[in-house]
C-alpha cells in the first residue's frame, strides 16, 4: 500500500512541476504574442469588410459544430488549445446558411467540411438538412475536397455537384466501431472489477467485466445505429438522386482507411453518381474562375470569394426589445462538478446561469437544451434543484434534446413541464454505472500485507484491499437507493407508476422516436419548436431569447475579439499535448483509488468518422 501511495505521490509532484513550468512558459509566450497583436491593432484600421456581391460565399467550418460555445476557466491556456478545437454554434451555421439562401447577390456557396466535427449525428444531421434546403431553394452548391469521410461526405452529398481530387480519398463508413473488452487483461494485471450497476441494460462498465459483448448491449446499441444510419444514408442518396442500397453497397464493398491515393474508390463513385468527377487543385481554381469570374484585386490568380466569418459578421444582429424573455440555457457534455468547460457541462457554472435566469424579472420561460450522455450523481442533482426552484416560482421549464440526453441528461431533464427531443436523439440509459476494482490479488502477488488499527469496521478499507461480504451489501445497496430515486423521479416527472418506468428503464436507451411511445418524451422536435411552445404556454405575444453564455472578463472579451477579427488561431506546444497523455495516466490511477457512481451512458455514443 505504501509503495502504490508513493507512486502516486511521485505522480502527482511530477505533474504539479511540469504543468507549473509549461503553464509559466506558455503564458509567457502568449502574452508576448497578444502585446504585438494589439500594437498591430491599434495601428491598423482592422481589416477590409469585403462586399459579399458576386462572390461565392466559402463554407468550410475549421472545428467542432456545437450547440454552445464554451470557454475553460483558464482562458489563456484554452485560447492557446489547437485549432482544431475551435467552436462554431449550430445556431450559427445554420443562420447563416439560411441568410444566404435569400441572399440573390451572391451566386453560389462552395462547401468543404473535411475539417469540420460534429457533437454528435444528430447535429450533424440538421446541418446536412439545411444544405439540402439551400441547395432546393436554387442557390448552386458547389463541394470539393481531397478527402470526404462518412460525415464529411453527408454534407457534400447535398451539393448541387461534387467533386474530389483524383489521387485524394472518399469513403463511407457508417457508424459504430469496436469496444475493447478487458476482462482477461485485468484477470492477468491480478485486478478485481466488482460491478454494482443497476440495470440489465447498463453496460458501461461491461467492457472491463466481459470478453465480449452482452446480448442486451447489441441489442440497443443496434436500435440506435440502425435508424440514425438509415437517416443517414436516405439524405446522401436523396442528394445524389441515387438509391440507400447505393450508399450501402459502396460502405460494404469500398473502404477508405488511407487518407488519399483511393482511386478505385473514386472510380467507383464516379461511376455510380456518388461524386459527379474529379479535379486537382488547379483544374477546380481554373473551373471556378470560368464559372464566376477572376478577381481582379486577388494577390494571386483567383475566383471571387468571402469567407464565412466575413459574411456572418455583415448578417444583421437578432434584436428585440421585449421585456419578456426566453432563457435558453445548455447544458453540453459530460456532467459534472465543477466549471463548464469544452466537452464538460459544469454543474457549477450551469447552476448560476440557471440561478441567473429565474431571478431575472423578465425571464417568462426556460428553455433548457441537454447534450449529454450524463455523468457525476451529486452535479446531476444540483442541476435538477436548480430548475426545481426555477419552477416554484411559476417559470415554466421546457426541455430541448440534442445528440445525446441519456442517464444524467435524463435525470436533469426531469423537472420540465414538455420534452421535445430531435428524431435521432439517444434517450433513456436511466440506471446507475458502478464498479469497483480491487487490487488484493495484485497485492498478495508482489508480497504486500495490510495490518493497522481502526476504530470502525471499515475504517482501514480502500481498493487494494479484498471487499467482504458485510462491505459487498453496503455498495449494492448503494447503487439500488441510487437507481430507485432516478425511476421515482422520472416517474413522477412523466405522470407514470414507478413499475411503469422501472419496465422501460434498466440503463436501456432508446432512439427518440421510440422514446416518444413509450412517454419519455413528448414530442418529437428542434430548439426551435421547444422556444415556440415555451412561448405558447407562458402566453407572450412578443419576446426575445436570451441565449446564456460564460461571461468573460473585459480584458478576456478583447482578447476573444481580436482573435475573431483577425482569424488567428494558436497552437497548441507538443510538449503539452505529451504532458496530457501522462495526465490521462495518472487520472486512471486516481479512479482506481476513488470509484465513483456514476448516471452515465457510455452506450449511447456514436462514433462516425
């Protein structure tokens, strides 16, 4: 035991001076970077705001689409993350692409999402939906890229034309992937997994208790894939004017695990009217310059274009001056203690904004937008007492599903009056992930014995040690009272009997679809139906929606505008993302020592390349 605590210790020193110097020398370098771009600000008249007229508008989104942009409560360090973590709000997106839509002036839009990620399918879904909208409303759209993956190609699907380079990479994957399953490794490391979830559907834990899948597993896990996939590949044939079974057979038959050099791919696809042909980089400028013209007032031979950012920047602000007020708050990632942070929905930080939002004189309704597969127990719970105490106050909650809203996102969904939720949002998981590893075998194997004096019974207890049968009944009871007050709490929330949702519960998840049948959700809609019947039932004929955000300082808001304004991103040192992966380490040592419960849906994910 001591020696397992010394390395730990050793860990944790370790890691303390290394991020201290990191930190200290990033900071230093950022600052130094910020002080000549202020000096270059101040100097400049910032940069020229080009006339959208006759050019094409360049959709190529360099990040991830979400539904809220956050910001980690060290901002230096955030802003300095690699660009690839950028935010773009769906919102956003899709305002602008809609905006463009009506804009005559401007004579196509070409799109490249090769660099783009998604929260999820179902965000990844309505954006592909609103280019199909574009493309039907007879605007041209134009995609091209080297490489197309399976989301990337969604999107370039629903483009008037497609074109690829001719030694680039195209290819369709699908959904799902493998999960490791542990079991004998652990068997072999001498380490004991004692599982205490509750449900027969809650395999969160099962990849580190089994040597393969369970039965229950495949069978939610393909209800979900199945109808999102089906979706999927009905707007990419619908583009293309082709067949599902088109798409599938390309999936099956072509796969592109290289990032170029698939010709037979694209042969293939060309073939069969996947893509429309292919072009290099020169022979798509040249066919760009015919079809729109040269501009004259490039530094290098080119088309007329304007970036995304520079047009959405000219789109008119949404104002409103009502008093009366839509709060629309999101909680988007994995629940848990603490701020809010990219890929984390903090309790903390989500409780104030809600706090913020019911004290607000003018707030008439809550629009609480959930994007999370759950997570921490205790930050589940201060969310939900938040909204509680919103409703005491007569504001009505109403609950918008995105992606993901299973296990904890169910468990704070449970105050609102109305649930909508999107056609392929992944629901349900209503159960509680628990296990506890023990390391006695390992210990009695390198020779190391527990001995001391404790004025409990269980006083000296922790993970190395073996976990007795007295001990054994205190943790399966803990994860059944958890479990019994996630089903009450639903059940009261959906005007169900407690053995009505204990039937549909047991950590099983559900595709939105089924989950309207069964009465875990009301209906089947956007954000924006959820802000409509919002309105509705708190009776406002006028009002305007006030989307929460994290407030930054004044000088972290200058800071954020300038980067926006002049398009610079930072990247990340290598040294720092190596010092990562040595914390990754080091936090799976930790849950070794301090298991936690946990509403969590690790089955919900979908992975899409």
């Amino acid at each position: 035991m001591n020696a397992l605590r010394s390395i730990f210790a050793w860990l944790g020193r370790f890691l303390d001076k290394a991020r201290t110097i990191m930190l200290n020398l990033g900071t230093a370098i950022v600052l130094i970077f910020f002080t000549v771009l202020i000096i270059g600000a101040l100097s400049s008249s910032g940069p020229e705001v080009k006339d959208p007229s006759g050019r094409v508008l360049f959709i190529d989104p360099q990040g991830t689409v979400v539904d809220q942009e956050v910001f980690g409560s060290d901002f230096l360090s955030n802003i300095a993350a690699d660009s690839s973590s950028d935010q773009i709000q769906s919102r956003d997106l899709i305002k602008l692409i809609r905006a463009v839509a009506d804009h005559e002036a401007i004579p196509a839009v070409f799109i490249d999402f090769s660099s783009t990620g998604f929260a999820g399918p179902t965000t990844a879904i309505n954006i592909a939906k609103e280019l199909k909208a574009l493309r039907e409303s007879g605007k041209r759209v134009i995609a091209f890229s080297d490489r197309m993956t399976t989301i990337s190609y969604l999107m370039a699907s629903q483009a008037s034309e497609v074109w690829v380079h001719p030694v680039g990479s195209l290819s369709v994957r699908g959904l799902g992937g493998m999960r490791p399953y542990q079991k004998e490794l652990f068997e072999n490391l001498k380490i004991n997994f004692h599982n205490y979830s509750q449900g027969d559907f809650k395999s969160a834990v099962e990849g580190n208790t089994r040597t393969d899948m369970s039965e229950n597993d495949r069978l939610q896990r393909e209800a979900l894939l199945n109808p999102i996939w089906d979706e999927m590949k009905s707007l990419m044939a619908e583009g293309r004017g082709i067949k599902s079974k088109d798409i599938q057979a390309f999936a099956d038959e072509y796969v592109g695990f290289f990032g170029e050099a698939a010709m037979g791919n694209i042969a293939y696809a060309e073939a069969n009217n996947i893509i429309d042909g292919t072009k290099s980089f020169p022979e798509f400028r040249q066919y760009m310059i015919e079809e729109f013209g040269l501009d004259k007032g490039a530094d290098s031979e080119t088309y007329k274009t304007i970036s995304y950012n520079e047009y959405f920047k000219q789109l008119d602000k949404d104002t409103s001056d009502s008093d009366n007020q839509i709060a629309v708050i999101t909680a988007e990632g994995a629940i848990m203690e603490g701020d809010i942070a990219p890929g984390v929905a903090g309790a903390n930080g989500i409780v104030k904004q809600i706090r913020s939002a019911h004290e607000d004189e003018n707030t008439k309704a809550i629009v609480f937008r959930v994007n999370s597969p759950g997570g921490s127990i205790i930050a589940s719970e201060m969310m939900r007492d938040e909204l509680s105490a919103a409703k005491k106050k007569g504001i009505n909650v109403i609950v918008s599903m995105g992606d993901y809203a299973a296990s904890g996102g169910v468990y704070i969904s449970t105050p609102a009056d109305y649930i909508f939720a999107e056609p392929t949002t992944i629901t349900g998981s209503i159960g509680v992930a628990i296990a506890i590893p023990t390391l006695e075998n390992a210990m009695d194997y390198i020779g190391v014995n527990f001995d001391g004096v404790v004025t409990s019974k269980h006083g000296g207890w922790d993970p190395t040690q073996a976990i007795d049968d007295d001990l054994d009944k205190i943790f399966a009871k803990w994860g059944a009272d958890a479990y019994d007050r996630f089903v009450n709490f639903v059940a009261d929330s959906r005007s169900q009997s407690y053995e009505d949702i204990n039937e549909i519960a047991g950590g099983r998840v559900w595709i939105a679809t089924s989950a309207e049948e069964i009465g875990l959700v009301d209906e089947i809609g956007g954000i924006d139906d959820a802000i409509t019947y919002a309105a509705k039932i708190a009776e406002l004929e006028d009002y305007q929606i006030e989307y929460y955000e994290q407030k930054l300082s004044p000088e972290e808001q200058i800071i954020k505008e300038l980067l926006e304004n002049f398009d610079i991103s930072i990247a990340e040192p290598e040294v720092l993302s190596a010092l990562s992966g040595i914390a990754n380490l080091y936090e799976a040592l930790i849950e070794i020592q301090e298991p936690k419960a946990l509403f969590t849906c690790q089955d919900c994910m979908v992975s899409f390349d």
